[in-house]
C-alpha cells in the first residue's frame, strides 16, 4: 500500500490508518515515556501486508556470550509507582548519572487529592535506581517542565514544583550543584509558565517567562531574581549574553496576530536595552543569522528580514517565487548557509527549499515539491554522520510522496539507492529506496526518525520502504554505512535503535504494538548482521530506549511496564552493559582508512571531493568486534579540490532542473533585470546562473562569471527595508534598526556546538499553537505538541490548521 495524496478543493488526504502509542520524546539530554493502556498504543496495529522481500542476516549468540550478558544485566522494578510517565535526564557527561521523574498525567488540582510524583536517581549508568523523592520534600514536580539539566559537563539540576497558581503568590524551584545529591528550594517571586532556560554556555545564567509575560533574569543559578521587562511573547539567546525578545505595546491584545510585535535586544542582562525593531510579527535566530517577518504595507505580502551582526543592520531576504499566501520555514542552518522552505500557494501540502548565500540574503532553489504536512511537520533531516549530507521527501504529481538525497547541501537532490539486497515489487517501475521521516512519526507508521550520530562516521539508520514511493505497509530498518550513498535492509519490521561505542556496536529492539518482548538484538559489524540476547524470562511492555548522548556508551537501558500481581502495570527498567562482551580494546589493526563520498564520481582526481575538498577518515573495519572506548576520536584528514561546477549552485533567480546540472533561468525572471536592493543602493546582479556553495573551499579550476553593479539609485536607507513600517533610531555607539516578529512554542535550535533556544509562554494545558519553524531535532516535550487525536484538526495524517502570522517564522 502507498502513500497517496488526495486533494479535494482545499480538503487534503493522506490514507495513512488508524493512530496509536505515544513513543520516547527526545531532546539531547531528556526521554519522556509515556505508558498507555494496553491495546491502544499509538503504533498502527500488526497488519502489516506486502512485506518487502530480503533475507536478515542473523547469527546465534553463544551460550558463553549469553551468560556474560546475564550477569552484567541489571533490572530495576518501580514497585507502586503510578506515575502515567518516566522523563528520564542525563547529568554532566560521563558522570553515569541519571535522573527519572515520575509524574501523573491528570490536572494538577487532583496530585493533591491522591497519586503522586516521583524522582528517582542512579549513579551507575542506570544500573540501580533509588528513589530520592525525599531530598526534595516529597514535592509534586510539574510534568511538562518538570526537570532541566545545564549543559555541557556541569552538575546543575533544576526541577519545577507544581504548585496551584491561585494559592501561592510565586512558584518554587528546587536546585541542585551536585547532579541532584542534594537540593535546594528557591521561593520565587512568580510563576514559571515554561521550562526556565539556561545559557547555553554558561549555566549559572537563567532566563524564564512567568504566566503573567513577565521576562525574569537569573545571574546566580537561581537564588535570586529580577523582572526585567513586561508582556513579553519570546525570546531567544543570541551570541554571548544578547538575548533577544518580543513584547507587546501596552495596552494592546493580539499583537502578535496583527504584526505589532517590539523587537529588543539587551546585552547586560536586561539593565538597558535597545530596541531594534518594531511592528513584527515573527522572529528567529539560528547560525549566527537573526530573521524577521514583516508585512512592509498594510495587506501586502510577508516577508522577511535578515541580520547577520545581532541586529545592527537587516536586510530584505531575497526570496523569489513568494506570495500572501506562503509561509517560510528555517528548515536547518550555520554560519555559512540557510536552508529555507516556502510554502506552495494553496492547501498543496508542499513548496520549495530555497538555499542561501553566506549573508543569508540571495536564495536559489534547491527543490521543488518539497513535501510539508498541515501538522506542520517536515521529514528534512540532516544526516550528521556525513558532511553535506541531507534526506527528505518530495510530493511527485501524480500524489507519490519520493524520498530524495543530497550529498553537497542541497547543490542536487537524488532518489535513494536501491538496497542490493532487496528484490523490487514486481509492479514496481521506478525502484528505489524510501525513508519515513517526522510524518510517518507522528502517523504511527514508525516508532523512530531516522539516526546519525556525528561519532559514528558515514552511519545512518532508518526505517525505509522498497519500490516506486513511500509506503505505509511494512517499515523495515534499513542501515547506510556511507552516509546515504549506498544502503542494506538489515531488520524486518519497526524498530527502536540506538548507536553505541562510537558505532561499534548497533542495538535494536522489536517495537510490538500489543505484544509484550524480552529479548535485544545487537551487531558489531554496522548492521550486516545481528545476535539475539533474551534479557529477562518476564516480558515488558516496550516504552522506548535510552542511552547515555554521544554515542560514547555501550550501556542501553530499556523501559517497559508489566503487570504485577495485583494487575496493576509496573514500570522497569533493564540495563545492559556491552563492554564485558566487548572486552579488546581496539588496535591499529581494527581500523581503515576510508575516503568519504567517494562514490560521487568515478574519476580519480575528483573522486571524494565535495564542497571543495576531500576527507579521508580513519574508522573502523566493519569485520572487527572490539571496542573503540570512551576516548575515541573521529580522526580525519582533510585535502582541497580543484573547482568544478559540482561547487556551484543556481544563483539567484535560477534553478537546476531534475536530471540536470545546468542551472536555467526561473520562467517567473526571464526577460527581468534582477535588482537588489542592498546598503541603500540598487544593485544589478550579472550572473551566468552560478554562485560558489557557501562554506566550498575548492581552489582554482572553474570559475563562472559573477559581477554585482552597484548604482547610485536610492532603494531605502542604508541597511534598512524600505518600508514606512520600520524606524531607525539611535542608541549610544550604534546604529539600530527597527523590524518585526513573533514566534510560537518553544523551539529548540542546534547550531553547531550551541543550543540555541527559543522561547514562549505556553499554558501547557491547552492544545498547543501550530507551529512552521522546522528543526532537526524537535524538542517535543518543551513544545508540548499534542499527538492526541481531532476530528476538528487531523486528517488521516495530516492535521489542518489555519495560516497566521504566527506560522512565518516558528
């Protein structure tokens, strides 16, 4: 059964079946796992029909490996725990420390009447829990934002009391210096209404919205705070200590909806501030690259506004192709490029990628038919165990939904490789591989997004479907040990996963809808083949996995319930510890030296180059069971490349056609001078249709022609739109400039080594806003998305919302 998109005036279809079984949310430290009753899990049920035909590689365990993973596995039973969910949070790295807080999913008025919460803690990497629930005074902690963990190494822990907001004038905070030992309570002077944030760097920096749009500062881990500014809708760290935030003039209601949004900037922590823009509707910060959303006159259409020195100065995006009824979405995005969707006009379900130049301004088109549900989710995934490698889905016209790859940042998209192992249906006319992604997620369809770990070199695994387009009928577990060029089913069904050691060591669990499991599978040579390890004679209800971040572990815990003996479900917990089976350290021996993207032409001398330089790694022989340990490091070394036009992309107001490499005008620029209007001045841009990929470091070789005209014509202020919405104002020692934003939910942006996070007030009681600001990894917990089932908003998969302001940037 495939996929198809049925469209009926502005009513859209995706015949995808019945939903079920809300799986482990992940961010990069915190799982939350939910527990349902049985029989109504959010996994589509076991009829799965038209398999796709392959032969799993499956080797036995030994009975001595067997006995060495029994008495290094270790299980703990939460007896008369009645926690709903488990949000599990790892402390520091390398500390072995995990925090698990229990917590009910009723109103908060009823913990008071009967249930309860509860913190447990291990120090083993989950070996053994114990139940702490004591060194914070048996309080009943919030289960949306319950706990937070600094970032980077540090030992801080801050969890939220749920406490009633019309009986206490402030929340309470319980803090703790030593990964949750001990702990210290902290009366605030408000509400939290969100998850209080850290710095990204430096933790003893706290930032939180209360429920009345207060903005509150913390400069000393907690102990002590100050309002800083009033009716604030979000905010966002910037580089070093800017934070950058939204508020509403006094007096007004729906700012945001109406593009009345102030945009301000402070660097001191809120002692002065400079307002940088005015009248917004929607703003964003990832890469280094600050965006607005302003409507320039009154009715006319979005558009947005660019920043690449924290708000100095903004630029006019130069976004071809857009109209009213579009929205944008930052798809991902670093210091050199932006990858931005523009929504097709219509209910079409899909629109176009647009990449960008190092300034964030010129845009060209990287892929059409880009595939974006109504749920506001994306399958844009970037594949981080390989550079320059991104996976998506495209909605083909004949209602197909395809999956494509590109090797060189959106430069050109391809189908996927068919795995050699996998025989096509036999009705099958453009064969290939397919993988699900955010949408299949939310559908029920597979139990895991796709998985890349920038330690486990060239290593993705994913769930995938065989033929002429993605299909709903059976989800098998594909791996690519080359980031994406070639691929191989290895595991027949759903699955969880995870990477360990360094991608050493591969683990995989059945993910059975209504059956309960008890045994692992694992693999030591990338997914080729896997061993069977039966952890407990008393099978669990699978809630998820979880593992330690960074892939440096080789312990793997599985939770699960099962029935006691009073019928009541009891949540375990099981740990397995690899290293005793994987006792060799590994040698120089073990290791190969491999040319990445050397598939990517046959010819020797530009064999593996791509971006303008070739990488050749050191990584380990897929045939050696032995461990690369805790302090192994992906070791690579890097050589330039002549240019070729693989280096270059369409330049603005041109497009690559499908099977192509020539870069052809866009129909909508034929006969147009392309003006841009950049530093006050009109600018007159000659070009062949290509510009150089941002962060290419090619040499010499081809060059094509590329020339920017400036005139002296008047086009706006210098450095400003022109727009009689946006005002410039003066501030001591610069210049600033005044735009416009808004953003929805709590966003988490990863930016190369920092995380960058956005933030809104959000009564987590309520169905959460839509959303359109795509990420890689959504923290879903922070953004409270509800999964639960609407006549009023889903649609077989595809969940309708209206088009607001609010959906421009998110």
């Amino acid at each position: 059964m495939n996929w198809t998109l049925l469209v009926f005036g502005s009513v859209c279809l995706l015949v995808l079946g019945e939903d079920a079984f809300v799986q482990g949310k992940r961010d990069g430290r915190t799982v939350t796992f939910s527990r349902t009753a049985r029989g109504h899990s959010r996994y589509r049920r076991d009829t799965w029909t038209g398999q796709t035909r392959f032969t799993a590689c499956k080797t036995p365990l030994s009975p001595k490996d067997q006995d060495i993973l029994l008495s290094h596995t270790h299980e703990t039973g939460f007896h008369g725990d009645d926690g709903s969910s488990f949000t599990l949070t790892w402390v520091g790295d390398g500390t072995g420390v995990i925090l698990v807080l229990s917590t009910l999913s009723a109103p908060s008025d009823s913990f008071y009447e009967g249930g309860s919460t509860r913190l447990y803690r291990s120090d083993d990497y989950g070996k053994s829990f114990h139940d702490i629930s004591h060194a914070i005074n048996n309080t009943f902690i919030k289960k949306d934002f319950g706990i937070s963990a600094g970032p980077g190494n540090p030992q801080q822990v801050i969890l939220t009391a749920n406490l009633p907001f019309t009986e206490t004038l402030g929340g309470v905070i319980l803090t703790s210096m030593d990964a949750g030992v001990t702990f210290r309570s902290v009366q605030l002077p408000f509400h939290p209404a969100q998850a209080i944030q850290f710095h990204y760097q430096d933790p003893k920096y706290l930032v939180v919205i209360s429920i009345d749009d207060g903005l509150w500062f913390s400069q000393d881990f907690g102990n002590s705070w100050s309002e800083v500014h009033e009716g604030v809708q979000t905010f966002t760290w910037g580089s070093g200590i800017t934070l950058f935030f939204s508020s509403s003039p006094k007096g007004t209601v729906e700012a945001a909806r109406r593009g009345e949004l102030i945009l301000r900037r402070t660097q001191d922590f809120g002692q002065t501030f400079a307002t940088i823009a005015k009248n917004i509707f929607s703003f964003g910060y990832i890469g280094g690259f600050l965006f607005t959303s302003v409507m320039e006159k009154l009715g006319s259409p979005r558009v947005i506004y660019v920043s690449s020195d924290q708000g100095d100065h903004f630029k006019k995006a130069q976004l071809p192709s857009a109209t009213t009824e579009q929205f944008y979405s930052v798809l991902d995005g670093d210091e050199d490029m932006i990858f931005m969707h523009v929504d097709n006009p219509g209910d079409t379900y899909f629109g176009t990628i647009y990449t960008s130049d190092d300034r964030g301004i010129l845009y060209s088109k990287s892929l059409e038919r880009h595939l974006f549900g109504g749920e506001g989710k994306s399958d844009f995934t970037n594949v981080t165990s390989l550079r320059g490698v991104y996976l998506t889905n495209k909605l083909e016209e004949d209602g197909r939904i395809r999956s494509v790859i590109s090797f060189d940042r959106g430069g050109r998209w391809r189908f996927l490789n068919k795995p050699e192992n996998v025989d096509c249906p036999e009705n099958s006319k453009k064969c290939n591989l397919h993988i699900h992604g955010e949408h299949s997620h939310f559908s029920g369809i597979t139990p895991m997004l796709p998985l890349s770990e920038p330690t486990a070199t060239g290593l993705v695994i994913a769930h995938g479907s065989v033929g002429d387009s993605i299909s709903a009928a059976r989800p098998d577990v594909y791996v690519s040990a080359d980031g994406g060029y070639t691929w191989r089913a290895t595991l027949r069904g759903p699955h969880h996963y995870s990477i360990l050691d360094s991608g050493g060591l591969l683990v995989a669990v059945e993910a059975h809808r209504d059956r309960q499991i008890s045994s692992i599978k694992f693999s030591t040579d990338e997914g080729q083949c896997w061993k069977t390890y039966n952890f407990t004679g008393h099978p669990i209800f699978l809630a998820g996995l979880a593992s330690e971040p960074g892939t440096k572990t080789m312990n793997i815990s599985i939770f699960g319930y099962r029935p006691e003996d009073d019928d009541q479900p009891m949540w375990v917990a099981v740990t397995i510890n690899f290293e005793h089976l994987l006792t060799r350290e590994c040698g120089e021996q073990d290791y190969v030296t491999w040319l990445a993207h050397s598939d990517y032409d046959s010819d020797p001398e530009t064999d593996g180059c791509l971006l303008g330089y070739k990488e050749t790694f050191r990584r380990l022989k897929k045939l050696s069971a032995c461990r690369n340990g805790r302090g192994y490091v992906v070791s690579k070394q890097q050589r330039p490349c002549l240019c070729t036009r693989e280096d270059f992309m369409c330049d603005y107001g041109f497009y690559r056609h499908e099977n192509s490499s020539e870069c052809l005008p866009q129909p909508d620029f034929l006969n147009k001078t392309q003006d841009i209007c950049s530093d006050g001045e009109l600018e007159d841009l000659q070009t062949s249709g290509y510009r150089k990929i941002p962060g290419d470091k090619c040499e010499g070789g081809y060059s094509p022609t590329r020339r920017n005209n400036a005139f002296k014509n008047n086009c706006g202020k210098k450095s400003s739109p022109a727009s009689s919405n946006l005002h410039i104002e003066n501030s001591p020692g610069m210049l600033i400039l005044i735009v416009v934003c808004s953003c929805v939910g709590v966003i988490g942006l990863v930016i190369a080594a920092a995380l960058i996070i956005t933030s809104r007030r959000v009564n987590c009681r309520q169905r959460s806003p839509a959303y359109r600001f795509s990420v890689l990894q959504l923290q879903e917990d922070d953004l409270h998305v509800n999964y639960e089932s609407s006549s009023n908003g889903k649609l077989n998969g595809f969940q309708d919302q209206e088009d607001s302001d609010d959906d421009l940037i998110e």
